[in-house]
C-alpha cells in the first residue's frame, strides 16, 4: 500500500507543483463561469424550473469540459514517462504494473474531480441571490458529483490506455478525445437509426450518456448506470495494465 500512496502523490505532485495543472484547473473553471453565465442570461430573471445541476447539464460547455479535460490530464501519464526516458526506470522499481497504473489513475481523478469542485457552490451563491431558488436539492447535487466522478473515471481510464500505447502526448490526447467522443456521440443513435420499441430502444437508451447525465442531476441513481461506467472504466484499466505488461514480451 506505501508504494501506491508513493506514486500517487508523484502524479498528485506533477500536476499541482507545475504550471500546467493550474492552467487546466483555470481553464475548466472559465468554461464553468461561462457556462454559469449563460444559464443567468438565458433565465432573465425567469423561475427555475429545473434542478440548478441539470440547466448546466443541458449547456453544451459543460460536455466540451467533460470532453476536452480527461485528453490534457492523462496524456502525459506514460507517454510523457516514455519521452522523457524515466518509464523503464519506474518500471524497475519495487512495485507491480497493477500498482503503477492505478496510481496514475487515481491520481489523474483526484486532480479532475478537484478541478471541478468549485461548481458546488454554483447553487448555493444562486439559493443566497435568487427570490425564487429558496430550496436547493442537495440530491439533485449529489447526483451530479457521483456522474462527474463515474464520467471522469471512465474517460480518464481511456486516456490512460491511450497514453500507454504511445510516446507521444499529443497522440495519445488524440486518440483519447476519438474515443471519448465516439462513446459521447452513441448517445444520438437513437435519434440517427429509425429505433422501434423492443430491445434495440433499450440497448440505446442504456448507452445514452446524456440520458444518463439527465438522471444524475435529478439526483436519480440507477444501478444499472452504475455498473455500466464502471465496467467499461475497469475494461480499460485492464487494457492498460496489459499494455504497461506488454514491455516485458519486446
């Protein structure tokens, strides 16, 4: 367990002592301001009528965040080891493959969710300014942080598989932004592919993220949704860890 903490506070430290985590984190937190205040003029002093979380659900900055940040925080992960000439060196100390790769996940997901923490007050500085917004769903917000970490663990555990494949940085950025976004646009096949009723509108509905995001900031938990995310984020944990085993058969 000492050597997991080690090397997750390695990957906590090369995001929070260098410049580049703090310009991820002020970069999220721009488009969250922005999205902050698009969803006040679009009210115009209107009632909500809608949980807080689901009106910054339904802006299109919050999926370019979703979209865009996993890519910048992992694509240094291995890739960045590799070029750098300090992966085999790692690699030979005292600890296992499976160690290494989740700490560099975990370590990926604390710095995501931290980045997005400020968005908790959003609601509250609404409750405290707005006549209407006398009651905040403190489901409704839990719900919202419980998708936020079930998105970010999925496609940061892309992002980890990609970074393990390549040298490259900005390849393995690439290769994460494809994949999240092809798992990100399945969620319109429903409205590309004529669906009839049967198990084909159940298979897309099941697939939706946007109908999942749509539940969790309702504050509705559905297990199944649950297990969805974290089968697929434990699928390409196991892809990475045998893409880091992989070295041993070159």
């Amino acid at each position: 367990m000492r050597p997991y903490i080690t090397l997750v506070r390695r990957e906590l430290s090369g995001f929070y002592v260098s410049l580049t985590g703090y310009l991820i984190i002020g970069a999220i937190q721009f488009l969250l301001g922005l999205c902050f205040v698009i969803i006040l003029q679009a009210l115009d002093g209107k009632p909500f009528d809608m949980p807080v979380t689901e009106a910054f659900f339904n802006n299109g900055l919050f999926w370019l965040i979703l979209l865009l940040a996993p890519p910048v925080i992992t694509m240094r992960s291995f890739a960045h080891e590799k070029f750098s000439g300090t992966y085999e060196t790692l690699m030979t100390t005292p600890v296992s493959d499976g160690q290494v790769v989740m700490a560099k996940f975990t370590g990926a997901l604390i710095f995501f969710l931290s980045a997005w923490l400020p968005l908790i007050a959003y609601p509250f500085i609404l409750r405290e300014y707005s006549v209407d917004l006398t009651d905040l769903d403190l489901g409704a917000l839990g719900g919202t942080m419980i998708g936020l970490l079930l998105y970010g663990g999925l496609y940061l555990s892309i992002g980890c598989f990609a970074s393990a494949m390549t040298r490259s940085q900005i390849i393995a950025a690439m290769n994460t932004f494809v994949l999240g976004l092809g798992f990100f646009l399945a969620s319109f096949l429903h409205h590309i592919i004529p669906v009839k009723p049967g198990w084909q509108s159940v298979v897309f509905h099941h697939i939706s993220q946007i109908e999942h995001m749509r539940d969790f900031s309702r504050g509705m938990l559905d297990i199944r949704q649950i297990i969805f995310y974290l089968s697929l984020t434990v699928l390409f944990l196991f892809l990475t860890h045998k893409a880091v085993e992989s070295r041993r058969w070159k």
